[in-house]
C-alpha cells in the first residue's frame, strides 16, 4: 500500500460496557457453547469431543483496537466508532415484525450455520448438526423476543503511514 493510502475495517468486537460488573447479555457463539453442552448432558455428543473443540476467538475493545494499530505503526487511525447490529438485522424491516419468534430463530440459525457447519460437523459428526441448529433456532428465538441480541462492531478508517 502507498503512503496515504486508505483501509477501513469492520471488526467483531465487545462493548466496553459489557465487563463483569455489568449485566452480561449472551453472545451467539456463548448460545452455541450451551447447546452443545446440552447435548453432551444428552449423551448425543461426546464429553471428549466437547472438551476438545476450540474455536479461538477475542472480541476486542475499540480501545484495543486503537492502542495495536499505534503500536504497531504502519496506519494512522482517521477514525474509529463503535456500533452494534442486531442479529436479525439483515430481515427486511417490512417482515421483521410480522415474524414469530420461531422464525426469527430459523434466520439467525440460517446465517450461523453458514459460517459454522463445516467447522462442527468435522468436529461432531454430520449427524448432530440439524439437530444443534434446530434447538440453536429455537433458543436464539426465544431469547430475542424478550432481548434484542446484537453483535458489537468496531469500524476503523486508517491511512498508511
């Protein structure tokens, strides 16, 4: 990249509201730790296989965000704000509330079995993910009818340096 040339990034991360002394609301991939417990408790999944898996993840503060890319010096950060998108976002708001909670739930689901089927069924077996996604529906719409579950973002818009 050129000196003063431009990037902005979208990152996953957390609110900085959201620490140990305030309310902790889920996230979705927390929903995804409690189903596949459940299963285990079940004995539709394996203990061993539970305790195996491990999806690495850290949902950094925007604060983080700023402090690595100082640090580490190649950009200079134009700006950095934080938003948070709920996870039926992407319903078009002429349906959105017209749906059940079910159906809420089965969207959700949708858009997270894309990202993790493959990854859990190599892990599981074929045969558990309709049933973890089904449940995974079911809880996630339960739960959004009474919280608005939402994912935290960080977009940063930075210069080369």
């Amino acid at each position: 990249m050129i000196p003063g040339g431009c990037m902005v990034l979208t990152i996953y991360g957390r609110d900085e509201n959201n620490d140990s002394s305030v309310k902790h609301s889920p996230t979705i991939w927390e929903f995804f730790g409690m189903m596949l417990n459940d299963m285990v408790l079940e004995g539709l999944i394996e203990e061993s296989k539970l305790d195996s898996f491990n999806i690495p993840f850290y949902g950094a503060l925007a604060e983080e965000v700023r402090d690595l890319i100082q640090a580490e010096g190649s950009f200079t950060i134009k700006r950095l704000e934080s938003f948070h998108v709920s996870w039926d976002a992407s319903i078009d708001d002429r349906y959105r509330d017209t749906m059940d909670k079910y159906t809420k739930g089965k969207f959700v689901a949708k858009r997270m079995r894309a990202i993790m089927e493959s990854i859990l069924a190599r892990h599981f077996g074929d045969e558990i993910v309709d049933v973890l996604f089904q449940r995974f529906s079911i809880k996630i719409g339960e739960y959004m009818e009474t919280v608005n579950g939402e994912y935290n973002n960080h977009v940063v818009s930075m210069a080369k340096a």
